[in-house]
C-alpha cells in the first residue's frame, strides 16, 4: 500500500531526480579530526564525530523510516526479516535481545513466533515459574527517537505494557546486559552504523550464552555483472531522491547509501565474526527474484548471518551474507 501511494503521489507531483555517482570525499589535512578518523558514508569524520551523526541521521528519519523501507526495498524486507527469525527458531522463555531494532519489527517477529510455538505445543509457562524462566524479548537502540517510534508501534499492535517485550536505550558497544545472559541476539541493518563494528561484536559474544544464536541482516557487496550497475544507479540516484520527496530528508538516506558501500566485503565481515570468538562462521548471499526488473534470478545485495548452536547442532541464519558462528563449548 506504501509503494501504491507514493505513486499516486509522484503522479500529482514528480520529485526531481538528479543522477549521478558519487566518489568518496576525503577530508582536507586542515581539516583532519582530532581523534581517530572513522568513515560516516563516504566521508572520514573523528570517532566523536560519527556518533552524533548517526544520532542526528536516526533522530531525523526516525517517523518515517518503516515507510521509507517499505519503499526502497519494496516491502523486501519484510521478508527478509521474517526469514531471519525463522532461522532464529524462537521459544518459551526466550531470553532475547534485538540490538538497533528501535522500531520493533524483529522484536514483534520474535514474539508472535513464540506465541505460535506455545499455541501449537501448549508450551505455556506456569503461573509460579521462575522470572528468569519467562519470555523476555529485548528491544535495544541508542536512539531514544527510534525508540519512542517502536513503542508507539507496540500500542497500535496491542502490546503496551507486555511483561515479555522489554525497551532499552543503549550502545551496541557496551551493552548493560550479564554475561551469558541471552539466548539469542539480532541485529537487522544496524552494525554497519556502529563505530566499532569489533566492539560490538565481541558484546554479542559476551552476552549469549553458549549454544546461543547470533544472527546479522545487513547490506552486502554486489559481483553480479550488469545487477551492479542496476543496483548502483537504484541507489545513488533514486533512493536519496525518494528521501527527499517522502521524508524531507535527502541528505539522510544519502549516508545510507554510502554506509552500504562502505561496510566490508561478506569474507572480511565473516573473519571479524569469527575474531570476536564465534566459530564455524559462515555466510551466504541471498537470491531473489528481480520481477520489477527482470524476470530472472539475480543476486540481491543483501546477506546473511548464521550461527550453529554448540548445543544441538542446529542453526540459524538472517537475511545478509550468511554467517554463521558457533560460541563452541569449553
């Protein structure tokens, strides 16, 4: 309906689309940060620096950026999400934790998969047990604004006020949660935003507990000759214009753009998962049909992440390179 309503907008109102390729803009030495120097999209800003930017990029798209998802990808990443959470495979008495997830759309995922085991197994925790044994889904962002936005969503949905669905301001680098605490851990389009991508890795590590599941959705590389092409004009040129038009904010979805690019490559991102601790990474790059382009099957940019459980041998796996990681047992 999103996509159905943008273009009886444009109809009325055609937003201006300039094309163009943009090249990483380096800063001048005069200009050099005091700190050590980090990448905000195509520019190279200090640690500091970066940190409020992203701030002020979350806290301006905040109220439309579901819309703005639905858009650019299509109403994809829905789906791209509710395959993540499959591969989470859910249960009773969870104890989970969705990192960037402001405006809750895993989170939900994650509790209606829940109720739908405990409905399908009657898996139903009794009244006396234990509060560490009861379902407890996570909801953590450093954007208070994102934040604010989920927990809005949550009252339309019904579930304001759920002992289970829990919100927390906080950074993906130090997470206030105990060691070994978690028994799953999302992070759908977020850790490219992160400062230290390390940092937060190794909090993932720190936080679940052995067998615990670690799962990545994010924005990957793009080899397929000629889809490259495709995919680089879609998004230097029409997204950022779509930002302009439906959320006011070209300069915004801009960084988007460019923080894609900049995030490594899956085999990279695939060793700094496997330095933080994880073992028997994997990944793998999701495909999909380009129907609104061609009728064929091209490789889409996404990957996945996917991690074997120590424990039982299953694993899971979200939307972005796939990678997996084992927390092992000692």
């Amino acid at each position: 309906m999103a996509v159905r309503e943008l273009a009886r907008r444009i109809s009325r109102n055609p937003p201006r689309i300039s094309i163009r390729f943009l090249q990483p803009r380096h800063s001048s030495s005069s200009s050099s940060p005091s700190s050590h120097a980090t990448s905000f999209g195509f520019r190279q800003v200090s640690e500091e620096q970066k940190g409020k930017l992203v701030g002020d990029v979350f806290k301006s798209v905040a109220s439309k950026y579901d819309l703005m998802n639905d858009l650019m990808s299509l109403g994809l990443h829905r789906l791209w999400k509710d395959r993540l959470v499959s591969k989470l495979r859910p249960f009773p008495g969870m104890q989970h934790l969705d990192v960037a997830g402001g405006t809750g759309d895993v989170a939900f995922d994650v509790l209606e998969a829940i109720n739908r085991v405990e409905q399908r197994s009657l898996q139903v925790l009794p009244r006396d047990a234990d509060e560490e044994d009861e379902t407890r889904v996570y909801v953590c962002d450093i954007n208070p604004s994102m934040l604010e936005v989920g927990k809005e969503r949550a009252k339309k949905r019904g579930l304001a006020g759920l002992p289970s669905l829990k919100w927390v301001e906080g950074n993906a680098e130090q997470l206030e949660f105990k060691d070994e605490s978690m028994d799953g851990y999302t992070i759908a389009f977020g850790i490219r935003n992160v400062t230290h991508i390390d940092k937060a890795l190794k909090e993932a590590y720190r936080v679940l507990k052995k067998g615990g599941r670690f799962l990545c959705l994010e924005l990957s590389h793009v080899s397929t000759p000629g889809f490259k092409q495709i995919y680089d004009l879609y998004s230097f040129a029409v997204i950022p214009a779509v930002g302009e038009y439906v959320a006011g904010d070209r300069n915004s979805y801009q960084y988007l753009v460019e923080s894609a690019r900049k995030f490594p490559p899956q085999e990279r991102f695939a060793s700094m998962i496997s330095e933080a601790g994880f073992q028997d990474v994997q990944y793998e790059n999701l495909i999909m049909e380009l129907h609104y382009w061609q009728n064929l099957s091209k490789e889409q940019h996404l990957t996945f992440c996917k991690v074997f459980s120590s424990q039982s041998g299953d694993y899971a796996t979200g939307p972005s390179q796939i990678f997996g990681s084992d927390l092992g047992s000692d």
